[in-house]
C-alpha cells in the first residue's frame, strides 16, 4: 500500500483539537508535578521530619517501580473510592503530576547532593539556616544539572499522554484512534500523530538546550 501525502494533508488539521488538549494537560501536569516533586526534592535534602521523608521515599520508590498505566487505572478507580469524582481530563492530569513528581523528586535530590558538602558547611558557620543555604546557596548551583533530566522528563511526560486514552481522554493518540476507527486510515494517521510528538517535543529540548547554555552558565 502506497503512503498518500494527499491523506496526510487532510488529517494533519483534524488532529489539531487533539494536539491542543495533549499540551494542556502536559503543560498541567508539568506545573503541577514539577512544583510538588521540587518541594518533595527540598524536603529529602533537609534531614527534617525522618517519618516523613520514609514515606516520601515510599512514595518515589513505588511511582517509580510501577508502569504508569497501572498508575492511570489506580487514580482512575480509587479517587471515586475516596470520595473525589473527576472527569477523565483532570485525572489524567493527577496520574500524570503524580508521576513526574516522584522523578522529579529525586532528580532534585540528587542534583544538590551532588554540590560539594564543604559548600553547606560554610554557608551555616557564617549564619545561614539549613533553608537559605539550600535556596540560596545549592540549589542555584544545581539548577544546571538537573537541566538534562528534566528536559528527559518532560519530554516523557509529553509522551506519556498518549497512554490517558484508556480513561476517554480525547487527546493527540486518542483523536488518531477515532480517525482510524471511521475510516480505516492507519499508516497515515500514525505518520501525523508521530509527527506532532516529535515537533513537540524538540521544541521542549531546544528551549532547555537555550537555557543551558544562555542562562544557567
């Protein structure tokens, strides 16, 4: 079977509702997971609270261990359990943000570990509280080295989106399905929908790639 560009054409607008529905819940999912997987990164490095950090570490050892999808079904049927109905969009968004916080988390972690002790104990023999040093003395130093993988965790979180078409979440992965279900167009589909992932997804990488070099230097 030939490969029709005149088919690509044609799909390429009729996937963009779904190409704008995957970067809203990317770009949620980001702000969200990013935010609480930095705070939980800040709180492992603290030393505070030992019952806490164990079930932070819990937490991170099981988002990590596990395949998203199970995570998907998880908050897709337990919310309801606990009480708290959503809609398929903001679940996908909590599976999502959960997540990216527990890598998040450690992607933190081990960047300010990584700055040399000796650092922490200046900063504290000269007055500095355990907070201030990580914020004003660690964390902008290792704010470089988490660049590259959080710039691999994004760009996983773009991807991942995909998988939220088992809950009905109408997004880029999703609308190709329905396409294919219609009209039993299949290679074409799939070229498209790979296409926008990619464009995506490089322009993610570029942008971090900018701030590497430009802002973080």
């Amino acid at each position: 079977m030939e490969f029709d560009f005149s088919l690509v054409r044609d799909i390429a607008p009729r996937l963009l509702d779904g190409l704008v529905l995957t970067l809203e819940l990317s770009a949620w999912s980001i702000v969200i997971g990013g935010t609480i997987g930095m705070a939980m990164g800040l709180f492992r490095v603290s030393g505070v609270l030992p019952v806490l950090q164990w079930i932070v570490k819990g937490y991170v050892y099981f988002m990590r261990g596990t395949p998203l999808l199970v995570q998907i079904y998880i908050v897709f049927f337990l919310l309801p359990r606990m009480g708290l109905t959503l809609n398929p969009y903001w679940t996908g968004v909590a599976a999502l943000s959960a997540h990216l916080a527990a890598y998040v988390t450690e992607i933190c972690r081990s960047a300010i570990e990584s700055i040399p002790r000796g650092q922490g104990e200046a900063a504290i023999s000269v007055g500095l509280t355990r907070f201030q040093t990580l914020t004003i003395v660690q964390l902008p130093q290792a704010a470089k080295r988490m660049i590259p993988p959080l710039t691999n965790e994004l760009a996983s979180t773009i991807k991942n989106t995909s998988l939220l078409s088992v809950i009905a979440v109408f997004e880029l992965t999703k609308a190709g399905n329905s396409i294919i279900q219609r009209e039993f167009i299949f290679f074409e589909v799939f070229f498209v929908v790979a296409l926008y992932y990619l464009i995506v997804v490089q322009l993610v990488t570029t942008l971090a790639n900018y701030l590497e070099r430009r802002v973080f230097t």
